[in-house]
C-alpha cells in the first residue's frame, strides 16, 4: 500500500511537470517529443532499476538507479519552482504583471522561464550531491555516572545508515572505512540500516571486502534498521556477520567486564515477521545496570521508554533529519529528536543525520555525519 501510494504521487507529480515542460517548450516544438520520452523514462527509471536489479545486475540497471535517485531530488526542487510560478500566474489574473515581464514574446519567456528553473534545480542537486560527499566529524565527550570496571573512558566511533548498495558503493564505503579507521575507535557501532534494501548490489560490488577492514580493538557491532527487514533481514544479517560486523538483535553483550552494549531489533520486526522485537524490560533482564549500558536502536521513538531505565546512553538514525529541504521540517514534527542530542533523566540520547543516503544521492537538509562520543566513567560517591 505504501509503494502504491508513494508511486501514485511519484506519476501525478511527474505529470505536472510534464505538462508545464511541454508548455515551456512551445517556442522550440521539435524538442516537445524527446522530452516526453524523457519523462517517462526519468518517471519510472527508478522503479526499474530496482525491479531489474533483483535479476541482473548491469550498466544498464545501475544507470536506470542513478538517474531515477537524482530524479527524486529533481522531482521536489522542480515541482516547488513551478508551483510558485503557477501561484505568480493566480496573482496575474488580478493583478496584471508578466506581460510587463515578458513582453511582446510571450512564447520565448516561458521558455527563458523553463530554462532558469531548469539550472536553478541542477545548481541545488549538484550541490547537495557534493555535501553528502563530505561528512562532518561530530565530537560527543559524555560523563556516565557508572563504574567502567577496568575502563576510565570508552572511545566510541559510531555511523548509522549507511545504506549500502547500488549508489553508496565501493568509493564511498572506502572512504566511509577510511574516515572511522583514522579515528582510532576503541569500539566501531553502527545504529541500522546498514544496507539498503536488497543484499545482491552489495555483494556484486563485494562491498563487504571494505567493512572487513574496519578497525576497533573491542569489535564491530550493528543492529538491524527498516531496510535490513525491507531487502531481506536474514540475508542481510548474515553478509554483515561474515564480513566481520556483529549483528545483536534482542541480545546483548558484557565486552571486558565494563559495560554492556545491546542490540534492538528493529521496531519494522514486529510489522514483517512473527517474531516481536523485545521490550526495554526484557532486554534489560538478566542484565547488571550497575554497569554502563549503550543501547543501539534504529528508529528513536518513545524515548520515554528507555529513559531511566538503567540504559546511559541510546544510539539511534533512521530520520536522516529529512535529508532533503524542507523535509526536516517533517521529521521534527515526527520524532522527539530529529538529529542531535538530548537527555531525559539519566539516559542520553543521540540521533544522527546518518553517513548515507537513501532515494537522492543528494543532501540539502544537513550534512551527513561519524560520531565520535568520548564516554567518561565517573561513579557517583
């Protein structure tokens, strides 16, 4: 149902911009079939790319992916110039004003109009593509008011949805590789959504050659995100585990008598198998909260189920803060946190903006981001 929907949109919103395309192109007619072609094409590309990737994986697949990913940014920053230029058009029938604009050619102004909504759209796409090249190091030193055991502090380097497959391949999953390593982690989390969707782009591209080289004396660890459940959970669990990842759904793990990390499932489980993830209680039995605890959960709802309860500090991703503008806006309304951090009681939270992308390869919202948290063990007197 959601699919259909989302596709719905996809083809309304496509045949807007269609129409208006074609109309802008009035002054140049022989130009007016290509780009029909074109839009049909751009309009279903990266439903096809998808489709036929399942099956065969080929330079026509992964071109019809690209250009349907970028399509989606194309889409919103299209639709949202045209649609003010249809609401500059309202105004027009009462108060009178393009003609003054345009001149005596009207036919030559839309197309000019065309043209610059045209370059303002690839100037933001090509802009956000570079940002979402570039992640930004976000630093997080936190006091835990626990005893670390053996441990006076704990060097965390942590990443959330990466998205791996198709667009996030080789270069950025070296370079994403290359970016934990230089900050020498005591420990390497990754909060879901590891992989995006289907398993068979990643291992076609051995992406999982890179994630073997990861670097952390205590370990990696990941638990699963939306888009581990949406291509396939047990596939995807079991490229990870065999690329040197450690997958904790509904476990956890006391690592050198210090502390606790545990690994939710994600919440997507209780939707797509018969098997409910857990409770914060159930995860929690059994377990010393004496210790320090760090929880990796993907999607960061209901903080206030966690808070207080023992955990000191949730890891979380899954909203990418809207990846796009104005999207943001959307996912703050939705979640409590949208990207940062924020405590409630005893427990810190922290949700990040994410490495990867998913749809556009495209960020225009935020930057993407490797968290650093630098936790301090100091117990209360």
């Amino acid at each position: 149902m959601f699919f259909a929907i989302v596709l719905t949109v996809q083809i309304l919103v496509n045949l807007y911009l269609t129409v208006r395309g074609y109309q802008a192109l009035e002054a140049h007619p022989k130009i007016r079939p290509w780009f029909i072609v074109f839009m049909v094409v751009a309009t279903f590309s990266y439903m096809l790319g998808r489709t036929l990737g399942k099956s065969m994986y080929n330079a026509l697949t992964v071109s019809l992916d690209w250009l349907g990913a970028f399509w989606f940014a194309v889409m919103l920053y299209a639709t949202i110039q045209v649609f003010a230029i249809d609401l500059a058009r309202l105004v027009n029938l009462g108060i009178p004003f393009i003609k003054k604009i345009s001149g005596t050619d009207y036919t030559k102004f839309k197309f000019i109009t065309g043209i610059v909504v045209a370059g303002i759209t690839f100037l933001i796409v090509t802009a956000g593509h570079i940002n979402a090249w570039y992640p930004r190091i976000v630093n997080i030193p936190l006091t835990i008011n626990k005893s670390g055991g053996n441990m006076d502090s704990l060097r965390i380097v942590a990443v959330s949805d990466i998205h791996l497959g198709t667009i996030i391949g080789p270069r950025k999953t070296g370079k994403l590789v290359n970016t934990i390593n230089s900050l020498k982690p005591d420990i390497i989390l990754m909060a879901g959504d590891v992989l995006d969707e289907d398993v068979g782009p990643v291992i076609r591209q051995n992406l999982g050659d890179s994630l073997c080289k990861l670097e952390a004396p205590m370990g990696v660890y990941a638990c699963t995100g939306n888009h581990e459940y949406i291509g396939g959970v047990e596939p995807s669990v079991r490229y990870l585990e065999q690329h040197g990842i450690k997958v904790l759904r509904d476990t956890s793990i006391l690592i050198k008598n210090s502390f606790y990390l545990i690994g939710r499932e994600d919440r997507y489980a209780n939707f797509r198998s018969d098997k409910k993830r857990k409770s914060i209680d159930e995860l929690l039995a059994g377990i010393n909260t004496q210790k320090p605890v760090i929880l990796l959960d993907h999607q960061p709802y209901q903080l206030e189920e966690v808070a207080n309860t023992g955990v000191d500090l949730q890891i979380s991703g899954h909203t990418h803060h809207g990846q796009v503008w104005p999207f943001g806006y959307i996912t703050e309304r939705m979640f409590e946190v949208s990207r940062g951090y924020k405590q409630k009681g005893n427990t810190h939270f922290y949700v990040s903006t994410g490495f990867g992308t998913w749809g556009p390869p495209v960020r225009t919202g935020n930057r993407p981001e490797v968290m650093v948290f630098t936790l301090n063990f100091n117990p209360a007197e």
